[in-house]
C-alpha cells in the first residue's frame, strides 16, 4: 500500500513534460486520494491462478457500485485497485484485462491494467507510457466522457460509451450511431430504420378521460 500511496502521489498527480500536455498525468487521482476513495487489496503469490484473479475481478465488478458515494460527483472519483505486488510474469494482466475488460465497460466502468515496463502509449505523446507502474495491478474505476479515444476500438465498448453519456437517445438510435463510428472501410452498416415513437396521451380537463395527444413533428 505504501508503494502505491507513494507512486500515486509523485507520479500521477505530478506533471512530466513527456505527457504531451498540461496538468498532472491523472486529474483524478489527486480528488480522489484527498476524499479518501482509492481503495486497494492484493492477491499475494509469484504464480497465482487465472482462475483465482478471475473471480477475484469479479468481485470487484459487484462490488464497486456499491462503495461509497454512490451519488453525486465524488462518486466518479472511486478507484478499486486490485494488486498482484508478487507476481513476475505480467502476460496475465494482459490477457485478464483483454478479457475482461467488455464486462466492465458494459457497466460503465473502465479496467486498467498496470505493470512494471507497461508500454501502452499514451494519447497525447506515444513515446510516454503512462501505465507504467512500480506492481502490477488491475484499476476499476468510473468510465468518463474522456474515455472516449479508449474505446473506439470495438462496437460493444463503443456501445457502452454512448448508452452512459446519451441515455436520452433511443435505443436503435444509439445503435446506428455507434454502428457508423466504428465501421470499417469494407463493413457494411445497416441502412437506419426509422421507428415511430409511441403516441402520448393527454388528459381532458373536463373528465380526466384520456384523449391523444396532438402531431408532433420530429426533423
């Protein structure tokens, strides 16, 4: 814990002119330690099974929504970090986070995955990797706006994405935007139906019987 605490204060709230822009490497993280709302265990052993982190990670997907605060804008500084301080061969977080990562973003929630000698680059200069970290561990915190570049690369994050940050658009609508986002040059995208919405009803004035509701004209 000591390590982390340490490396999240130096190195993510600090600034390095390799990030390629202003501010700290993390915004968040400097918050979200003030308000006390990184919360971190471990999975000790050099060789742990797969199986084992793998349910391990799912108790983190059940149980992050249910720490505190579960309203307002503290709670998108929540961070759960799961550590695997022991562990020399860190192909398993890679593989656990390419395989897991679909069933947090579904929940709205983002995966990290982080090592020593983690060299995913970052977005504004592709020769800093910013996930680099002293033990390797796997981060769960709450998706946000920003995430946007990091899930472009498949439909179902993408989904995910706009379903969070759009609940106002209908479902189908949703879908064709997404659809056309993440097309490829030979994909082809399914022509958009549109679907009528269902007809409001209004109330009399005079009896409180139920009467329809006027056009209404959509663009």
């Amino acid at each position: 814990m000591g390590i982390i605490r340490g490396w999240a204060r130096t190195y993510l709230t600090g600034h390095t002119a390799e990030l390629g822009r202003e501010g700290p490497v993390c915004p968040y993280v400097g918050p979200s330690i003030r308000r006390d709302l990184m919360w971190i265990g471990q999975i000790p052993g050099a060789h742990p099974r797969p199986a084992a982190v793998r349910r391990v990670l799912a108790d983190a997907l059940a149980l992050f929504p249910e720490l505190p605060p579960a309203e307002g804008g503290a709670a998108a500084l929540r961070t759960l970090i799961t550590a695997l301080p022991d562990l020399n061969e860190y192909t398993l977080i890679d593989e656990l986070h390419a395989e897991l990562k679909t069933s947090f973003v579904e929940q709205g929630l983002m995966l990290g995955q982080f090592y020593p000698g983690c060299d995913q680059p970052g977005l504004w200069n592709k020769e800093f990797h910013p996930l680099d970290a002293p033990i390797p561990m796997l981060v769960v915190r709450t998706m946000m706006a920003t995430d946007f570049p990091f899930l472009l690369a498949r439909p179902e994050w993408m989904t995910a994405y706009v379903k969070k940050f759009a609940p106002g658009l209908p479902a189908h609508v949703r879908y064709a935007v997404v659809s056309r986002l993440t097309a490829q040059p030979d994909t082809e995208v399914p022509a958009y139906e549109v679907r009528p919405e269902p007809l409001p009803v209004a109330h009399s004035r005079t009896n409180g019987e139920p009467v329809p509701a006027g056009p209404r004209h959509h663009h």
